[in-house]
C-alpha cells in the first residue's frame, strides 16, 4: 500500500498541472448543453401557424434554464397564449425541473444516456408551486450569490469577502457566469480570494508542505482552503449499468438523493474522487470491501436521504435577501448538522475497507459531463470541474436505491 501510494505521488508530480489546468477550466467554462425547447401544447394559441415549432439553442452547463427566458419568450411570443407576467418553468419528460441547479447537473442527472438535443417542454402558466419555489426576478442571481456564500464559508470559514462584494461586482460576476466569461470571472474572483485559483504548480506544492496553518484551522480567506465544498445527487435506475437506455425516466424528485458534504483536506496526502464517496456513499462499495466497516460507518451507509437542513440554500430555492451578515451564523449551522450526519474522517473510511487497494464501486460518477477517474486528486476538481459557486457537483447513478 504504501509504495502504491508513493507511486501514485510520483506520477502526480510529473504531471505538468498548469497545462491540464488551463485547459480543463477553459472546456468546463466553455461546456454547453444542446437543447430543443417546444411550447407545452395547451398554450399555444388557435392563431398560430404551426405547432410543432420549437427553439434548439446551447444552454451553458454552469448556467441556470431561467436566464434563457429573453430568448425563449421572444422565440415563443406570437405563438403562446401566455402574458408577461407569467413565471416560466421547464419539465422533462413530465418532471418540473428545478431551476436552481445548474442546467449541466441536471442534465448529467437526468439524463442517463446521451440525448442531443435535449428535448425540454416550457411552460408560461400552471406553474407546480407544490414541487419548485418561485423564481421571481432575480431569484437566480441571488441563489448563486447565496451559494457562492455558502462556498466561502465552507473553504475558507467566512463569508466576509462576498458580503463585502460591491454591487457593481455582484453585477458583474452574475454577468460573467450567464455569459460564460472566464476571463471576466477570474478578474472578480482574484480580488475576492487570489490564492484559489489560477497557477498550476500547488498540487506539487501541496505534496511537499508540512504543518500548514492554513489547512489545521480550516484555512484562511488568502490562503489554500480547509474544506472543499461537495453536493452529491444519487439515482437509482432499475437496469444494468452498462445499458442505461432502457432506464425509467425520474418521475418525481423523491427519487433522487442529494447533499451537501463539506470534505476535510488532510496535510500530507492528497484525497481523491474515491475519498468523497467512500464518505459521502459508502454503501455504494461492494460487500467485500466492507467487511470491516466500524458502527459509525455501518450508520454512515444508510440510503442518502434528501435534508433540508445540510443541502444548503441552493436547495430551497432561496430567497432575494441582500447578503446579510447573520447568513454566516445560519450557514455554519448547516456545515455543523452536516458534519454530524456523517461523523467521520476519510481515513476512518478507509481503513474500513481493510487493505484492499482499488474497493470495487458499484455506480456510474459523473462530474461536468464526464466520468472522471475516481483517484483523481479532489484539489484539482475543485479548482478546475467547479461551478462558478465553487461547489463540485457530483453525480452518481447506480442500481442500488435511494431510501
């Protein structure tokens, strides 16, 4: 085991990480969804010339469905009989789809075989309060900023720097993220937090520093982050892995577990894809793998349970609020309650597993579109395959359920 490990460190060192880092960020900034939208018959009007019309553009993957409404609205406009006012909403396949998770993630989740286009049906009217909350104006911007607060706090222990964000900045990073404007992003971002981001050399860095200040308090607002922000979604599907076609479609959002998981940095090793869902599913590894699963684990492999309380404002929808200096009190609150759901340090994890060196997952793990390595170091998916609100979204499908 150790020798792997020094083997595996070694092959991480040659890695020339500034180039896989400009490249990674650039596709993942770059990432679109094909979609074809189509009016829900029951509001087209009488008067229009076709009903089969209906609107295919790119949906940027770290983007949210709502800020196409300028566009689909003024596509849609002769033939809807919907009003300016009327709150619009998406559904595939008959689901509602939350507008608060980005439109890459509920694709990746949803979708369980490629579908290009992908084919959504809008709605102006007959909005299903009872399954999504509101989204008035400028509710998706101020569930990103909420998000990115809950990021902050998470990594660096405060939301200080976004709650002293001018509003001119808040414009603009908005606009960099509906845009997809890297460049414009990074600007904003270094002078909220210049130490996270950019350079590609800190993972060689990060395997040669010992005693980091930093990373034993939690890290600092200037320095390299104590936790790294995780939101994991389970679905479970009723075929095999292997032949996702026949899978049923998700017909109700109770069929999909998701969380929030603050996930520690240990000094002196480098946590992997693999770690995240030891901790966060670990039921989701084979029975032999686990034979010397602790009680706290054995707790800890319960079905992923939807909570209100450790998922986060990105959620609930959120609310419009101004950023608010009690919001850090309410979010520490959450990060402790989701601590103490899953009581355990990955190394607790791992030794569950016993000795075996590659434990067996039994799922499919999507992150950004694709089905990444699980011993892929977790620092480098945090700084590259992560939304604009810094939280690393991982999906898992797998043929075992989820209550």
């Amino acid at each position: 085991m150790a020798r792997q490990r020094r083997r595996k460190q070694q092959q991480l060192e040659e890695v020339d990480f500034g180039v896989v880092t400009a490249e990674a960020r650039k596709y993942v900034w770059s990432g679109a969804v094909p979609v074809q939208i189509r009016l829900h018959p029951s509001e087209i009007s009488t008067t229009a010339a076709s009903s089969s019309s209906s609107l295919v553009l790119l949906a940027p993957r770290n983007g949210y469905l709502p800020s196409l409404e300028s566009e689909i609205r003024q596509y849609f406009n002769k033939s809807s009989t919907a009003g300016d006012s009327d709150t619009i909403w998406f559904d595939y396949q008959g689901l509602p789809l939350k507008w608060h998770i980005p439109t890459g993630v509920l694709y990746d989740l949803l979708v369980a075989e490629p579908e290009r286009p992908w084919n959504l049906t809008v709605h102006f009217k007959a909005y299903p309060a009872e399954v999504l909350t509101l989204c008035e104006d400028e509710s998706v911007k101020w569930n990103y900023i909420n998000a990115l607060k809950e990021a902050s706090y998470v990594m660096y222990g405060s939301t200080k720097s976004i709650m002293n964000m001018s509003q001119l900045d808040q414009v603009e990073l908005w606009r960099c993220v509906v845009a997809g404007d890297l460049e414009g992003y990074d600007r904003i971002a270094a002078r909220l937090r210049p130490a996270f981001g950019g350079g590609g050399h800190w993972v060689r860095d990060f395997l040669h520093k010992h005693n980091s200040e930093d990373t034993q308090s939690g890290g600092s607002e200037t320095g390299r982050p104590g936790r790294i922000p995780v939101r994991v979604y389970v679905r479970a599907v009723d075929c095999d892995l292997d032949d996702l076609f026949d899978a049923a479609p998700v017909t109700n959002w109770d069929e999909v577990a998701y969380t929030t998981r603050p996930i520690d940095l240990r000094e002196g090793s480098i946590l992997t894809i693999r770690d995240v869902l030891m901790k966060a599913v670990p039921h989701l590894f084979t029975a032999e793998n686990i034979q010397g699963t602790s009680p706290g684990l054995k707790e800890g492999m319960r079905a992923l349970s939807i909570d209100e309380a450790t998922a986060g404002p990105e959620s609930d929808g959120t609310s419009n609020d101004k950023v608010g200096r009690s919001d850090a009190a309410e979010i520490s609150q959450c990060i402790s309650e989701a601590d103490k759901s899953t009581n355990l340090r990955v190394e607790d994890t791992n030794s569950a597993v016993g000795e075996l060196e590659d434990p067996s997952f039994e799922g499919i793990v999507r992150i950004q579109g694709i089905e990444p390595n699980l011993d892929l170091p977790l620092e480098w998916v945090a700084r590259n395959l992560c939304g604009p609100e810094h939280f690393i979204h991982v999906i898992v499908i797998s043929t075992c359920p989820t209550h």
